[in-house]
C-alpha cells in the first residue's frame, strides 16, 4: 500500500471532468425528532455552472445544505484537493476488503471535514469517505459512498447524522440520500 499514490489515483478518479450533462435520480429520507420526510427525484444536471436544468432539488437535508439544494456533482463535500494522505491500512467496510487511507484536511483548520478515504485496493475506486466530528455540541457522521458510473466515480449515498450533547441534547437529526440511474450527455435535455 502506498498511500501517497493510491490517493492521487482515487482523487484522480473523483475530480475527472464530467460531461455538459448529468442525469441522475435522488432519493432522501429525512428523521428530525417527530418529523419524517421521504422524496424521490429526477434530476438533469449542467455541469459548466451547477444549474439544475430539469427536476427539482430535494432541499430539505437539515445537517448539509448548499444554495441549490444538495448538488452533490458540482459542489461536492469531499473536495479531493483540499486532503493530504498521512497513511494506509487493509480495512474492511460492511465485508469488503479496502485500504483505509487516513486524511489531514489542508482546506480547514479545524476536526470537522473527512478524516477517512476507503478505496478498493486493485482499482483504486474510492468506495466511502467518512468524517466523525464535533462541531459547537454537536457530533455529526458524515458517509458518503462512491459508484463508478461509466467511466465516472459518483456519489452513490449520503448518510448525515447530527446527534447533540450538552445543552443541545435535545438534537438528533438523520438524513440518507441515494445517488442512481446516472445518465451521461453533452448534449441538452430535450
């Protein structure tokens, strides 16, 4: 395992150029204390400025939110660039073997962002990106899954949950998005 090389290899993979157009569906399921939301979309993505062409945004995510609901593609929350590998381990996440590869974020100052690329170790696809971190009371679990599409890595799920301690006891918030049916063009939707 090299973990300098497997992670430009990984990073690679993520930040390859997506063509004019992606289509993609999204379903969320949002827990907050007794309210429950589920919603399914479909989506058409251009990828030259982030703008939704078709479909609507699912913008309810309490725990991640971005202006234009949670464009995952163009404004992703893993941003390879802003990590740097510090080492490699085998792993296994849910049964599978990867190399963990541990992350120190050079974009932040602070605990908050990934600390943890899994990758499958033959590929060099990245598989999951985890963060634990506590922010102002609050733990947050961030999971995000990767897919290859074609010959794109994508974001495959989005597991968020917030879970408050000390005087924000009272929060607990859980949202799961799933990422399917990639389409690929570049040429507009009709």
């Amino acid at each position: 395992m090299n973990a300098t090389a497997d992670y430009a290899a990984a990073a690679a993979a993520l930040s390859k150029t997506l063509p004019a157009y992606v289509s993609f569906t999204e379903t969320a399921h949002m827990k907050f204390d007794a309210l429950t939301r589920v919603k399914t979309t479909t989506l058409v993505l251009r990828t030259s400025d982030g703008s939704i062409v078709k479909g609507e945004p699912i913008a309810f995510n309490p725990i991640v939110q971005t202006s234009t609901g949670n464009n995952i593609l163009t404004n992703p929350l893993f941003k390879p660039h802003c990590y740097e590998p510090v080492g490699a381990r085998p792993a296994n996440l849910d049964g599978r073997p990867l190399e963990a590869i541990a992350l120190r974020d050079r974009c932040r100052d602070d605990d908050s962002g990934f600390d943890t690329l899994y990758v499958d170790p033959v590929s060099h696809d990245a598989v999951a990106a985890i963060a634990n971190a506590l922010q102002k009371n609050v733990v947050l679990d961030l999971e995000l899954r990767f897919v290859r599409a074609g010959a794109y890595v994508v974001p495959a799920s989005l597991l968020a949950h917030a879970k408050g301690n000390g005087i924000m006891f009272w929060m607990d918030a859980l949202v799961q998005t799933f990422y399917s049916n990639y389409g690929f063009s570049d040429r507009a939707p009709r």
